[in-house]
C-alpha cells in the first residue's frame, strides 16, 4: 500500500505548538496579573497611611506603593483610571484593618474616603520617654502612661519623634511597637554609617540626644558635634549642662553651682565619656550632625541670650566668652 503525503499535516502540527505557546503565555500573564492583584505580604494593617493634597493618579499610586499598600503602582493607577474616577481620591490619613487587593484598595481611596476618629499625636525631637507619655496621654483615651514608661524604660533614645496619625483607641503597647517600628525604619539606612563610627551605633543615639538640647539649629548641631568629639578625642569631660537637666528633672536656666558637683553617671561634669544612656529621643537632623560633624578645631562652645553660638579653642578664650556673653 502506498502511503499518501498530507500536506496539510506539517501546518497542524505548527498550530498545536502555536496554540500550547498561546495557553502557556496567558497562564502567566494570568498568574502574574493575580500576584500583583493580591495584597503585599507586609500590607500595613492598622497602620497609617497618608495621602497628601494635590497629587496626581499617579503620584497617589506612587504613594500606596512607598507604604506597600500594593504590590504595583501600575496597576493601582490603571484601576483608577479605568474602573473610578481619580479625582475623587480623597486626601487624608487610613488605616485599613486587614489586607486588601489592590481593586479593594482603589474602591476604598475613592469611595470610602479617609479615616475620621484617627487622633493626631505630635512627639518633639529630644523629647523624653516621660514627655512622650504625658503628650501621648492627653491625646489617646485608652493610653495608659504607667505601662508606656514601664514597657519601655530601656528605650530611651530609640522611639522616633514624629507627628502620628492614629486610632483614637490606639493602646500604650500599640502606641510604643509605632514608634520603635518608626525608629528603625527612618534609621535603617544609616545603620552602616553608625556602625562604623568611632561611638557605635548606641553611642551615636547617646550623643544625638545630647545634641538636641545642647543645640538650636542643624547647623550648631554639627558645630557642637564636632566639638564634643574633639573633647572625648582627647580624652576631656563632656561638661554638657543637658545631662544634669535630664537627671535632675529640671530646665538649664535654674542649673546651679551646686548642681554640678552632684555624684550622678548623668553628670558628666564629674564623669568621663558619654552619660550611661540617651537623655531623650532624637531626630534624623541630630543623628545626622553625629554622623557629619562640621570639622573644628574648637572645644568650648557657649549660647548667649539671643540663642546665639561663640566657640573657643582655649579655656582662657571660653572665660573671655563668658565675659563678653553671659554678662
């Protein structure tokens, strides 16, 4: 028997390929489409989440993304355009209680609106974990100051000033994992800096916190880093009137003679190096003047009235100084 030749059968064949590469591409389309719909594993539940006035879709989109609300801006900002209208985002603080996709999270930018009963709690930089507790509880009705300063005695140093937006039943435990979390994400990308500073990273805090009372602005900050270095460098007592006013629980103007001589770790008039631990929590501005100090050859800094600076390199200057300035 002789086999006939089917021309047509070479064209099959290429269709079945065609048609499997078809399936295949759309199986992935398909499953990466869904990845990107759903929501990122570290979704920020119960946390805030900002929105500010004048964006545009896709700065909002872009924004969602930063606090990882979604898994691609892209999309986001191709659901608002296509399935809402994006004008109607509104601007404001969420929180959203459980994961959403990102179609979920579009509806709730556009329909929803912000969350109302959030209560804004506004931490100065170098504030105090008692200042903390106090502000705080003026703000949070179910803040308990006791358990704040009990939980987190040994963080002094370590929970980030800021302004927060929060719950209004935000609770002390709640209030302080915020700030810690907060803490370590503003300082995770000077983590290698302090780490490789002479101080460490426990004694860059230490000095910052210093830094935010011996100091009024970023500039005097990096001048007074700078000299308070060159004082431990060689091997000099910091002589920081903060400190005293951190133990002794009152403001530098009513510091006396007398208060110098107290025996405290605090006093660091007495005691070499830096007190045993941060004397209030600050910011990026202060951490920053301890990482990039302004290079001197100074060791005296003083402030007159006016909340001026005037540096010396000698005693004998520093005297001068207070002579001239502190009359």
């Amino acid at each position: 028997m002789i086999e006939t030749f089917d021309v047509n059968r070479p064209w099959r064949l290429e269709w079945l390929w065609l048609g499997a590469f078809a399936l295949l591409s759309v199986f992935l389309v398909s499953s990466l489409l869904w990845w990107q719909v759903r929501p990122p594993q570290d979704f920020p539940v119960n946390e805030s989440v900002v929105i500010p006035r004048g964006l545009s879709a896709s700065e909002i989109a872009n924004v969602l993304d930063e606090y990882k609300v979604v898994r691609s801006s892209s999309l986001l900002y191709i659901a608002l355009q296509l399935r809402h209208d994006p004008s109607t985002v509104q601007a404001g603080t969420f929180i959203f209680d459980r994961p959403l996709s990102v179609l979920e999270v579009a509806s709730r930018i556009t329909e929803s609106g912000a969350t109302s009963n959030l209560a804004t709690v506004t931490l100065p930089e170098g504030f105090t974990i008692k200042e903390f507790a106090d502000i705080a509880s003026r703000s949070l009705p179910d803040f308990n100051a006791e358990e704040f300063l009990a939980q987190n005695a040994t963080l002094e140093g370590y929970l980030f000033p800021d302004t927060y937006y929060v719950p209004a039943d935000f609770t002390a435990d709640e209030f302080a994992r915020l700030l810690q979390d907060t803490f370590e994400e503003k300082t995770l990308a000077l983590q290698s800096s302090m780490e490789a500073h002479p101080l460490g990273p426990d004694g860059v805090i230490n000095m910052a916190s210093l830094l935010e009372r011996e100091a009024n602005t970023e500039e005097s900050m990096r001048m007074v880093s700078g000299i308070l270095q060159n004082r431990l460098a060689e091997g000099m007592r910091l002589q920081t009137d903060a400190s005293l006013e951190y133990v002794l629980g009152r403001p530098l103007g009513t510091l006396t003679a007398e208060d110098l001589e107290i025996d405290s770790p605090y006093n660091t008039y007495r005691y070499d190096g830096l007190p045993p631990t941060p004397i209030g929590n600050p910011g990026l501005t202060s951490i920053m003047a301890v990482l990039e100090p302004i290079t001197n050859d100074y060791f005296y800094y003083l402030t007159d009235e006016d909340g001026v600076f005037h540096y010396a390199e000698t005693f004998d200057e520093h005297k001068q100084n207070i002579a001239k300035y502190l009359k």
